[in-house]
C-alpha cells in the first residue's frame, strides 16, 4: 500500500527485497505501523464506538419517548446515559480525530510516517480491549457506571464491579491518548519538511499540536481521580468520604480540571479541520492565520482555570462564583476570533456549496449556538436555576455533535477521496447533510425549552407537562440515528468506487493548496508531492 517500502522506515529484520513478505489479513491490521492503515483502523474503531453509543441513546430516547417507564428500568436507563457519554467521548469522537490526525498529519507535514510507528500500533490497539470492558460491564453483576459520564462519588465508590471494569478501561483510555499525543507532538516538532516552520503549518497541525498537549497535561488527572475511586472502593481510603476526614466535592474539582480541557481535546481539532476546509471552498486563503494560532492557544490555557463553572452548585464561595464565572466568560473572546475569521475567510469568497462545505457551514451555525447557550450557563445564577436540567443537555450536544461530529463528517467528505481515489456520491452527501441537520435539531433544539421549563437530565420518568417537546425530541432522534447508516452507505459506496468518478490527486480541484495561507510564500511542497529538497 505504501510507495515508500516497509523496511527502508522502519528498519527491516535483514530478509531479503526479493521475498519481501508484508503481513496479510489480520496480521497485517494487527502488526501495522503505517499511519495510514492505523488511521482507517482509528476511524472504522471510532464508526463502532458511534453505533454502540448512539444505539443506547436510541435507548434512552425510546424511553423519554412518552412519560411513565415503558422500556428500560431506571436502573438500566442510568447506566445507558452514563456509557452512552464514556462512550461517544473516549470511544467515538476522540478516536475519530486521532484518526484524521494519523492519515493527514505525516501527508501535510512531509513526513514518511509517525515518529513512533509502533507506539502507534499499539496506542490503537488498547482501543478494542477498552472498549470491550466498558460494554461488558453492563452484564457483570449490579451493572456499569451509572452515576453519569462523569462518575461522581459516593455513588461510584458504592457500586458493583461494573466500575472497576469502567476505571480500568478508563486507564487505558488515558494510556492510548498520551502515547498518541507524545506521537503528534514528536511527529510535529521534529518530522516536518525542510522550509515548513511552525507557523506555516496547515491550521489542523497547530490545533493537534495544542490538543496533545491538553492531553498530556490533563488525561494524569482523570487517570488519578479514578484511582482515588479505586482505592476508595478496595484499599480503605477516604479520599472522598467525609466520615473519614475525605471531600466528594474534591472528586469533582479533580474530574473537571481534565473535564474542561476534556472539551477542547474535542473541539480544537474540529475547528483544525473546519479552518482547512472553509477556505478551499471559498477559493480564499484562510483570513488571520496568526491570530488563529494564538486564539487557538489562548482557548488552550483558559480551559485549564475555568473548571469549577460545572459546579456552582456545590457552594462556592461568592468570590469563587465570581472568578470562574468571568474566567469562563473570557473563553468567548478567542472563540469569536476563531468564528469572525471563519466568517472572513468566506467574504467575498466564490463559495461552493459541496458537502464538506454544507457540514462545515452547519457546523459554524450550530456550534455558535451551542456556544452562545454555554455562555448562558456560565452566568452564575443562571446555571444555579438550570443546573442539571435538559438545557445542559441540549447545551453540550450543539458542542459537541454540531461541533465535533458535524465536522468529522467535513473531514471524510473532504479527505475520503483522496483516501480512496473515488468521489462519493455528491447527491447523497448532500440528502446526508439536510437529513443530519434537520434531524439534529429536531432533537435537541426543544430540549432547550424542556430545560428552561425545568426538567431534570438522566431521568427515565417525567411530568405530564413535558411530554410534547419529549416526543419531538425522540422522533428527531431516530431520524438523525437512520441518517447515520445512510452515511456508513455513502462511505462504503465511496471506498468501492460506485460513484463511477475517480477522485483526481487534488480532489478539490486544488484548492486545497489554499490550506497554507500565511502571508509569507507557501511551502514548496503540497501533501501530493514528496518534498524536493533544493
Ligand atoms: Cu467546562
């Protein structure tokens, strides 16, 4: 599959070029060290994880889909909420971005390959154990993590072995994302092109350089609040357990220090792909790269002091309310930058409307939303009244499934046929599209109004009163879950070339080469042709 042999990278075990034998079959998905097989394993890993977790959140709205206990138990619903977050977090969407980042960074940097090409292996590899021990705690006796994505004590410190099973498989979440990030960052600094400086790097370079560091810096910390857990559950401590001198509060103040940046690790390489996307489409370099960097990086360090803004009502003191209010206020400055030089980047610009484009536009729409509701709830007595409420959930999903979801679809649309060398079917990345946006909101748009009206989250039971905007919101739901088969249909048609049309070397009729739009001259080099080094 690759041009470049195997042995001349990699360093070969002295068999000779004649009887050069690369693994077939399974040996060669499990022994891989090539970026671009370890990506399309990310990717189709990530594709499951979305199934696994959308089927229970098919659950769940199945069940809110009138009032009254029709489906599930509560028990069973609790635990439904809580994996389907684990879940679509560290096994849908995290993995989804690792992926991009293992097809596209070696290609845009001018790299042969990662720099730790069999670290890669391996960090993908712990994937599938970590998955299968998160399923399979809901069949252990007492059942999964039930206490929401977040996993709070005293409830989590109480629960079955469904938990142990759900911090080991946390650990090795965390293990997986920091070898890849010491990956990235090696690959970043020290693999890229002769004449590519830093800041002539493609914008979803920067934004993984940054999200590998969020990683690195805040995954340790989860990794220690389930440990704590863990002790507490087996080893006698009192870490959270206020009758032995423990603060469950503590547990929170931990598990939202990684859980704040835990949001950027999402969005950062969202908007790294969105920045690569908008100008090709518009036929204009992308406007304010520099400030894109340094908002970037900006976003980066502010989510580390904003954390406590998800625990306002634990009791902070009044100062503390202040402080995390308006720290997390700031946070809109840098996100403005990003979305008016987004807005700039397609002034003027001759725009057309693929769908790579369409998912980034819808992207640029929704997430704006979801980041003007985050604005909302950062308002101290605002949260306090909707705390915990639908409108959090409603809140987060704009973020998250507009934001990250949304533009990991750009980024198949945009990078599938260069990976394939087939086109997909436009008409039906189109109907893809409208299907996706329409139903999304659909679902969680009246969620917004559930929430102001005051229905509580991660319940399986409501008042009469909110039945209506429930049902809405669970035909959305299963609307939205269909389009996503269709969209597994449009790939595989694409990987098999039944659109008939052979994607070119430059798919986008070149415009990608607008991806490096720094005022100085571009690079010499595209990710079509290697380097030549002058
Ligand atoms: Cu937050």
């Amino acid at each position: 599959m690759a041009s470049i042999p195997h042995d001349a990278v990699h360093g070969g075990h002295g068999h000779d070029d004649q009887h050069d034998h690369h693994p077939t079959g399974i040996k060669r998905w499990l022994t891989t060290t090539n970026h671009k097989d370890i990506g399309s394993m990310y990717l189709w890993f990530s594709f499951t994880m979305f199934i696994v977790g959308g089927i229970m959140a098919l659950i769940i709205r199945a069940e809110l889909f009138q009032p009254g206990l029709q489906v599930v138990n509560p028990e069973f619903f609790n635990q439904m909420t809580s994996l389907h977050g684990l879940i679509m977090v560290f096994g849908a969407i995290m993995p989804a971005f690792v992926g991009f980042a293992n097809w596209m960074l070696p290609l845009q940097l001018g790299a042969p390959d990662m720099a730790f090409a069999r670290m890669n292996n391996w960090s993908f590899w712990l994937l599938p154990p970590a998955a299968i021990l998160l399923v399979t705690s809901m069949f252990v006796p007492g059942g999964s993590v039930a206490a929401g994505w977040t996993m709070y004590p005293p409830l989590t410190v109480q629960q079955g072995i469904g938990m142990d099973l759900t911090i080991f498989a946390v650990h090795i979440l965390g293990a997986s994302s920091i070898m890849g990030s010491i990956n990235i960052i090696t690959t970043i600094l020290n693999m890229r092109a002769p004449g590519m400086t830093l800041m002539k790097m493609p914008m979803f370079a920067w934004t993984w350089l940054i999200t590998a560091f969020l990683l690195i810096a805040t995954m340790p910390v989860l990794a220690g609040a389930v440990t704590m857990i863990l002790t507490d559950r087996h080893f006698g401590t009192t870490f959270f357990n206020a009758a032995g001198g423990g603060d469950p509060v503590m547990y929170q103040h931990i598990f939202w220090f990684f859980g704040h940046p835990e949001v950027y690790i999402i969005a950062l390489p969202a908007f790294g792909v969105v920045s690569q996307i908008l100008p090709a489409f518009s036929r204009k370099p992308l406007f304010g790269y520099h400030s894109m960097v340094y908002a970037t990086a900006s976003i980066a360090i502010l989510s580390f002091i904003v954390w406590a803004h998800h625990m306002y009502t634990t009791g902070m003191p009044l100062a503390g309310q202040m402080y995390f209010m308006f720290a997390t206020m700031l946070i809109a400055v840098p996100t403005g930058v990003k979305v008016f030089n987004w807005l700039a980047t397609m002034w003027r610009g001759s725009i057309t409307l693929e769908t790579p484009m369409l998912f980034c536009l819808g992207f640029l729409f929704l997430f704006t939303m979801g980041g003007f509701t985050g604005l909302v709830l950062s308002l101290t007595p605002v949260d306090i009244q909707l705390h915990d409420t639908y409108y959090v959930v409603a809140h987060f999903h704009y973020v998250m499934v507009a934001g990250a979801l949304f533009s990991a679809f750009a980024a198949v649309y945009y990078w599938g046929p260069k990976w394939t060398g087939w086109m997909y079917d436009e008409k039906l990345g189109k109907i893809h599209f409208w299907w996706s946006l329409i139903a999304f909101n659909v679902t969680f748009f009246p969620q917004h109004f559930l929430g102001l009206a005051g229905m509580p989250r991660r319940i399986p039971d409501y008042n009469l009163q909110f039945a209506d905007w429930n049902a809405v919101s669970s035909i959305g739901a299963f609307a939205f879950g269909t389009a996503q088969i269709f969209f597994l249909y449009i790939v595989i048609r694409m990987i098999a070339g039944k659109s008939g049309v052979r994607a070119p070397a430059k798919p986008w009729d070149g415009a990608e080469g607008l991806e490096w739009t720094v005022p100085s001259p571009a690079p010499y080099h595209t990710f079509e042709t290697p380097p030549v080094v002058k």
